[in-house]
C-alpha cells in the first residue's frame, strides 16, 4: 500500500534529501519537489530550509513556489516548517532586516540572546509544553532533538509555541497555528526522536488524505 503523498518543497536551497529520505523510510509517498500543482495535490507538506533567511525567501519566490507553499498553508492540510522553514513562516526576521517573510505566524525571528555561542549547534532536549500536540505524541516529556541556529522564531502569541529549549534561558523550539507545525530543531538527524515526530506527522498526512 503507498502511504500518503508528502510534498517536500525543493527550492534550491541546501540539502533537502535528508527530510526526504526519512519520509519515504516511514512509508510516506515523499517527493522532493519544484512543482506547484504536485504541492497543490499532496496530502501534507514540508517546507525545509538552511542557511539565511533572506536568501532562503529570494529563492522560494524566485522558484514560483510562494504561492503554492501559501495556499498550501490555506487549505487546510498537515503542513510543517523545518529550521528556516520554520523561521520563513514569520513575518520578519532580525538575520536579514530588509527580507519579508511569509507571514503566517504573526511575529519575528530573533536572535537567541544570552551569554552563549551562536549558533547553538547541539543535541538538547525539548520541554513539549502543550498538551496534545500531535507531531510530541509518544515521544516524551523532554525528547532530545539535535539543533543548528542562532535564531528563534518569538510570535506574538505566545500560546503558539508548543516546545522550548534551554539555551541560555528559554528558546522557542516547536510552534502550531492551525494546520501549520513548525519545529526549529533538524528532525531528520534527531535519531528515534525525530523518526517519531516525522511519523506523526505522516500519520497527519494519511488522515487528511
């Protein structure tokens, strides 16, 4: 039986095939890829990202995928945001000033503050602090993720972030608005953790398709 189709947004940014690779391992239909009207036809979506910001939305609107990735997040399907995918969703952020984000969580990306080495580029464990968020169920109060950033995303809501880190004082690690998931941490290299979190998410995606 083929599991649900998955759509991970190729953009031509970084190394995708990491998130890919593990979608497909947990049975996900996964496909990496630049076209709009597959994104438009998926059950879920993943938007990934590493690097910069700005340079990271100059290449999504560059690549025409603005508009699906947007009525992605409007139609109602399992969508998730992962490390500047996640922080792509905000308005703004700090990293690159002048860049507009997509808006979708209400807020800005800012630098994480405190005494520490920027990025925070390590393992650390996660408080899940909302009860019933489905991408935390099984896996723990305080599963442990691995992380490479030096910003985090600081909506206006504080009731949509579902996760935090301790680095340095609190960092906000995991968000939810609706459909929309959002996680700072690279799920596809946090190990059984990850795994987890990504097989609820293509759980998510089954239901919905």
């Amino acid at each position: 039986m083929t599991g649900p189709l998955v759509a991970v947004c190729d953009y031509g940014i970084g190394n995708l095939h990491s998130a890919h690779k593990a979608l497909v391992r947990l049975g996900a239909d996964a496909r990496l890829t630049a076209d709009g009207s597959l994104i438009g036809d998926a059950a879920a979506v993943v938007l990934p990202g590493v690097g910069a910001f700005g340079a990271c939305m100059a290449a999504l609107r560059a690549t025409g995928l603005e508009d699906p990735v947007r009525a992605a997040v409007s139609s109602g399907r399992p969508f998730l945001g992962v490390c500047v995918g996640t922080q792509m969703l905000f308005e703004s952020s700090e990293e690159d000033p002048g860049a507009e984000g997509l808006g979708v969580i209400p807020g800005a990306v800012r630098w994480i503050s405190g005494d520490v080495k920027r990025p925070q580029m390590q393992w650390n464990q996660v408080l899940a602090g909302r009860s019933g968020e489905a991408l935390f169920a099984g896996l723990g109060a305080r599963p442990w993720f691995y992380f490479v950033h030096s910003l985090h995303g600081v909506p206006h809501d504080p009731a949509l972030v579902t996760a935090t880190c301790d680095y340095g004082g609190p960092v906000n690690a995991a968000f939810r608005s609706g459909n929309v998931a959002a996680v700072q941490f690279h799920p596809e290299k946090s190990a059984g953790a990850g795994l987890g979190l990504l097989a609820n998410f293509v759980a998510l995606a089954g239901a919905a398709s």
